[in-house]
C-alpha cells in the first residue's frame, strides 16, 4: 500500500505540477495572465528539477518517470490554455499549423494507450530538447510577445520527438521508462523479448 512516506522529494516535484493545475486554471477563468505565466514558470521549473534530484540521489523508479510525465502532460496543457486564453490571435493566425504539429501527438497518446494502457514515459533527450523550447516559447509569449522563430523551432522539434516516441513504442512490447533515444534503443536488452 502506498502512503506519504513511499514519496520521495522528486516525486513531490511532480506531485506540484499536478496539484497546481486547478490553481491555474482558476488563474486563467479569472484572466490573471501576470499570477498565471509566474506559476507556470515556477511548473516548467519543477520539471527541470525533478528528473536531476532523482537522477543525483539515486531515487529513480518507474513510479516516479509516470508521475513526472503525467506532470509534464498537464503543465504542457494548461500552457497550450494559457495561450489560447491570453494570446488568441497568435492562435488564429497559427491555426493550421499548431493542428498539423499537434495531431502526431494525439496519435502517440492513443498508440501509448492501446499498447500500454497508460502514456509513455521513455524521457528522451529529444522530448527534453522539446519540453524546454517549448517552455521558453510558451513563457516568452505569455509575458512579452511572440518569437516566430522560436516557435517554428518548436514546432519541428515537436513533430520530431513525436515521430521518435511513435517509434520507441513500436520497438518496445512493455512499457518502459528511461530510454534515452532510438540510438540507445536499439542497444536496450529491455526491449528484446
């Protein structure tokens, strides 16, 4: 039986992205753009550090890479809300593209799904690559303005670590976390049967 103690550090970093969800939100029914995009920095920073912590101490497990994932999933959402909320017009004037971009990712989450009956959490330095460049699009975009660049970057890096995560699942038969890319995928004895 799980209880508190069970918990290590790590996975109360997750445990905030999770928890401070329906505080965001509420932030954005309110339109408190300044209190939001501060609490989603403070989300994109607990991302950053929780995989470190439990990396450096030594208290990875499978349990926390699906937490730490779950996290990621919904501070990825209510970013994407935050900006449809705040910056609508970016929105529509992106409309096909972001709906292009974002498609192959819909894709992944049913494959992960269907195969492993929950979402994937292989934490690939591509999916890292991603997640950062998209915080800092996301962050740049909801305090100041957009940087076209940037979000072109993000798009392809997305579609990229997308089609990389469709294809771990089709190389792995269980779920697994921890890969770091097809590359190292290939070397994995996790994924021979």
């Amino acid at each position: 039986m799980l209880t508190f103690k069970n918990f290590n550090i790590a996975d109360w970093f997750s445990f905030y992205r999770i928890a401070s969800a329906p505080i965001l939100l509420l932030l954005l029914w309110f339109e408190k753009q300044e209190i939001f995009t501060w609490l989603l920095l403070i989300s994109y920073c607990t991302d950053a550090i929780d995989g470190f912590i439990a990396r450096k101490l030594q208290i990875t497990s499978a349990r926390g890479s699906q937490l730490d994932s779950f996290g990621d999933q919904i501070t990825f959402i209510i970013g994407l809300i935050g900006i449809l909320v705040f910056e609508f017009d970016f929105i529509q004037e992106n409309y096909t593209l972001i709906v292009i971009s974002f498609s192959p990712y819909i894709l992944q989450m049913i494959l992960a799904f269907l195969k492993y009956g929950k979402a994937t959490a292989f934490h690939t330095y591509l999916a890292k690559l991603s997640a950062i460049i998209q915080s800092i699009f996301i962050l740049w975009l909801l305090f100041f303005e957009p940087i076209y660049w940037l979000f072109y970057v993000m798009i392809i890096l997305g579609i990229l670590e997308t089609i990389e995560e469709i294809t771990l699942i089709y190389m792995y038969d269980n779920w697994v976390a921890g890969v770091k890319g097809i590359y190292w995928a290939l070397k994995d004895k996790r994924r021979k049967k």
